[in-house]
C-alpha cells in the first residue's frame, strides 16, 4: 500500500484528490502552500472570502465527511501562483519623481 501525503491508496480522500477534471491532481490546503511558497492561514483566509477565491482558486471545492470538512484545490489554481514576497510593494520611480524625500 503506498502513502500518499499521509493517507493510504485506498482511503476515500485519496480518491477523491485523483478524481478531479481530465484526471488534474488535487492539492490540499497544506500541500498547496508547500507547492506555492504561502502559508497554510493565508490560503484558509483567501478560500474563506469569496472574491478572494474566485481570484486565486475559482476551481477549488469543498468536500465534507462525517469528520469534518476539507478543500481540495486543482494543480491549475496552483501552478500559476507568484509569491509577491513580504510587505508593501514600491511605488515605480514615474510616481517618485518630482516629489521631496523625507530626511530622517
């Protein structure tokens, strides 16, 4: 029997994640943020909000067990994902220039 991120070959999650669109895999949150460089939390809070998911997984799906409920998120949503990095981003020097810099 081989493991697949922790769950066997023949348990029910395992396939369900196979059985997505022509035949995509299917991440879950916590193996979307290792494929994606996020953390666990911000992928909860981005498919908790729905303007967020449609922007970033508009494929994910809900799946509920007796145990509790999980997302499953196709490889497609995932792969186009760029990590901005921490923090603001800079303004481009066309919106600096012309403009006094604080001395400090």
């Amino acid at each position: 029997m081989v493991l697949i991120s922790g769950l066997r070959e023949s348990s029910p999650r395992a396939t369900v994640r196979r059985m997505a669109k022509k035949g995509e895999r299917m991440y879950t949150i916590r193996e979307a943020a290792q494929v994606m460089g996020a953390s666990e939390s911000s992928i909860r809070v981005w498919l908790s909000d729905e303007s967020e998911r449609a922007k970033r997984f508009p494929n994910a799906r809900k799946e509920s067990t007796p145990i509790g409920d999980y997302w499953l998120i196709p490889e497609s949503d995932v792969k186009g994902y760029k990590n901005p990095g921490r923090g603001r981003p800079r303004k481009p020097l066309s919106e600096l220039k012309g403009k006094p810099r604080r001395k400090g």
